[in-house]
C-alpha cells in the first residue's frame, strides 16, 4: 500500500477546518484543533497562503480560506455535468417560487451545495456553494437518503445531531420518513435544521434512472407554509424543476 504524504495530509485536513467554520481562526485554534505544533502549524499556513489557498486578515492575524480555491472549485463545478444542465431550471424555479435555490450532491457523509440561485428580491444574501448540509434533517439530505443507498447507509448508521425540536434522531422515525418521501416522490423540511426555516426538494435523476443529486427551495416558515403545511404550488414548481433537469439528463418521461 503507498504512504502518504503527513504534510499534504495535514494541509488538507487545515482547509477542511477553515471550511467547517462560520469564523476565523487564529493561528493557536488552527494548531490546538488539529494537534499540532505552533510551529508546524504556522509552516505549513504561510505555504497555503503563499498558493492563494488561505488568507490572513491582516488586523486580527486570523485565517480564513482564500480566493484560489473557490477559483478552483468553480472550475470543477463548471464542468459537473449536473450542475451544468440545472442552471437554466434552477433560475426559472427561484423565480416562480421567489425563494433560494439549492441543488445538492452526496459528498462526505452529507449534502455537498453545489449551485445556489439567490432569492429573486433585493435582501442580503451570502452564496452558500460549497456549503454542506446534514443528510438526516434537510429536505435535500432526505432526498438524498431516501433515493441514494450509499446516501441512505451514511444517514443510517451516521450521527444524526440535534439541530432543533423538531430534528428526527430515532433511527425507526427516520426510516418512517424516508419512506414517505419515496411514496409522495419530495422530502420537506420544516424548522428541522434551522428555526424559522422551511424547505421542501425532489430527487434528480440521470439516464440511468440513478439518482444524482437533489434540488430544492428554502426560505421562512411563513412564507413557504401556509396553514401549517407546504405550499402546494410550491411542492409542484420544485417537482417540474427535478422532472426537468432530469429529462435533460437522459432521464426520460416520469
């Protein structure tokens, strides 16, 4: 079996801290979290920063991921096939539904966002490509699950973390909903994953009839419910979306 390289293996297991984070990290963070030397640790941070891969904020001397890896994963992005052929979909459905977009892959035991369509108002908003999701809360991790069996073994014999009151953890629950997701064919989520915040997907699939990924919309509670549930134009809008992109990739009628 070939070694591997510690440095490497170091250096990726640092941006894969920065990119779990929702701040900077200080040079002693960076070294404590992954039980490395000062020194070491630092070494290796002015190499990623000399490659664009790592900045530092030059006031508090904190690190955060740099500008060459988005450079780099939007040129990977850019060729995903899936990704490619949901674009034109994608925007049609944040516009019909007024809400964020999101289509989503497997990746690492969780939800891999690998396109993002804004909300078609004039709000705020931070691009969340890249980002990644849990697979047991998220109407796109359900969807995932239920369609997936790698996905579905990931999310089974996972952790499944408590984000809200409304989080299922029981695995015996989870399967229930997995289920019902594969007999209504779209998987909600409902203040699940984040208070406030309710989001419903449906799974794409490709000419293989494999499923590839899943698309979907998120925004508030108040606006995606109505009376307690999903809105049902809202759940036809995303399934046209899935149905869509699928055709697109060889999918065919269904």
């Amino acid at each position: 079996m070939a070694r591997t390289i510690q440095s490497l293996e170091r250096a990726a297991a640092m941006l894969r801290l920065l990119a779990g984070g929702e701040r900077r990290l200080g040079l002693s963070e960076i070294a404590a979290s992954l039980d490395l030397a000062k020194g070491t640790a630092h070494g290796i941070l002015r190499t990623l920063q000399q490659e664009g891969f790592v900045e530092q904020d030059p006031a508090s001397g904190r690190y955060q991921l740099g500008a060459e890896l988005l450079r780099l994963g939007n040129s990977y992005l850019d060729v995903h096939e899936l990704r490619a052929r949901a674009l034109v979909w994608a925007d049609d459905l944040a516009r019909a539904s007024g809400e964020s977009v999101y289509l989503g892959v497997l990746h690492q035991q969780g939800v891999l966002i690998v396109h993002h369509v804004f909300r078609p108002d004039d709000s705020r908003q931070v691009l969340e490509v890249g980002a990644m999701q849990p697979l047991h809360s998220t109407a796109l991790g359900k969807v995932l699950a239920a369609y997936d069996p790698v996905a579905h073994t990931e999310a089974a014999e996972g952790e499944r973390r408590s984000y809200t009151a409304r989080t299922v953890t029981e695995l015996k629950e989870f399967e229930g909903v997995l289920d019902l997701v594969r007999a209504r064919g779209w998987a909600a989520d409902v203040e699940e994953t984040w208070d406030g915040v309710a989001s419903l997907a449906a799974p794409i699939h490709d000419r293989r009839r494999m499923p590839v990924g899943a698309v979907g919309v998120t925004g508030a509670v108040e606006r995606v419910c109505a009376d307690g549930t999903l809105r049902p134009e809202l759940v036809a809008a995303v399934r046209d979306c899935a149905r869509a992109v699928s055709r697109d990739l060889g999918a065919g009628r269904f």
